[in-house]
C-alpha cells in the first residue's frame, strides 16, 4: 500500500500565512515592526502591475464576524478593489485610513474590500477595527486564505482592481499611497 501525503486545509493555510511571514510583508520592513504593525516604521513601496490584466476575480468566500458571508463575485458590477492585509503588517495598517479615505471619496462608483489574512481569526480583526474610526470599511475575513492562495504574491498588502466586468486591471503588491494624485488618476 502506497501513502502519499495530503496537505489539510488547516496546514495549507498555515503554510500560506508563513509564507506571507517570510516574505516580510512588503519586502523592506523590520520584523520588529511588522509585529506590531507599526505604521510609522512603514515604506510605500508598491507598484501597479498590469500583467495578470484580463483574469478573471477567484473563487473565494468572505466572512464578517458576525457570520455574514458573501462571495467575492457578489461584489462585482461595479469596479471593486480588494485589499489583503493583517493587523500585523505594518504598511497594511498604513494603508488602511488611505483606503478608507478612497472608499468614501468614490461611494457608489468603486467598491473597496479589505480583506484580513490573519490566521488569529475574527476577534483580532474586529479589535483592530473597534480601535479605528474606519467609516466605509468593514473587516472581512478570508478563513481559509482562498485570496491568498489564488493572488500567489506571498506579499502583505496585496491590492487588486477589478473592472465591472470582474476582471482584473490592475494590482499592486506592497504598500501604496491611495492618498496621492497618482492613485487617483488610476480610477479616472
């Protein structure tokens, strides 16, 4: 009788939040940091890239903490953006207000979801929120790190734009201004 190994769901998603540890979040920041997602130690350094322009969104199911769940193509029909992040990802908590800030600015002609890859699960995410005066944002979970797994950057925060139509624009792996004259010309 042969055995071949088999990767649990549970160990595949550990592997996938290790490999986002490795890849030090946005590459360039310290792990003293990251760990504590300071913000202030953060370096924007992401880029758009166009070369996945064209794929269709993944399969993936979101979560709410209070059990709300909803597919990602649920969202589509307008233009969404979809933000992979942790609470302890310092550029990730470093984009948050930008995000938030661009969701408000763009209500009703770009929809923006982030979405936590933080193994330790809603609580964690939910106390992030609770100590923000986020007000468009809500903390989506992706349990199983679907997003995570389908993006294949092994980079926190993973950013990606999506059409109307549900295919992919454009995306940007590491921190970005979503604040800056650039960003906004990339909706325009």
């Amino acid at each position: 009788m042969k055995f071949r190994p088999v990767l649990s769901v549970a160990a595949a998603a550990t592997l996938a939040a290790g490999s986002f540890a490795i890849a030090g979040c946005d590459r360039q920041e310290t792990a003293a940091s990251q760990a504590k997602g300071d913000a202030d130690d953060a370096v924007l350094t992401g880029e758009i890239d166009r070369s996945h322009a064209g794929e269709p969104m993944p399969e993936a199911v979101l979560t709410l903490a209070d059990g709300t769940t909803r597919t990602l193509d649920e969202f589509s029909g307008q233009p969404l953006l979809v933000n992979l992040w942790a609470t302890w990802c310092a550029p990730c908590v470093l984009e948050m207000p930008m995000l938030d800030a661009l969701a408000k600015e763009r209500k009703g002609e770009l929809a923006v979801l982030t979405v936590s890859q933080d193994l330790d699960g809603a609580e964690k995410v939910a106390a992030f929120f609770d100590q923000r005066e986020f007000t468009m944002l809500r903390p989506w979970l992706d349990p199983e790190n679907a997003l995570g797994f389908a993006y294949g950057t092994g980079v926190l925060p993973t950013t990606v734009y999506y059409g109307s139509d549900g295919r992919e624009i454009w995306r940007v792996v590491g921190g970005y201004d979503w604040s800056g004259a650039e960003a906004a010309q990339l909706f325009d």
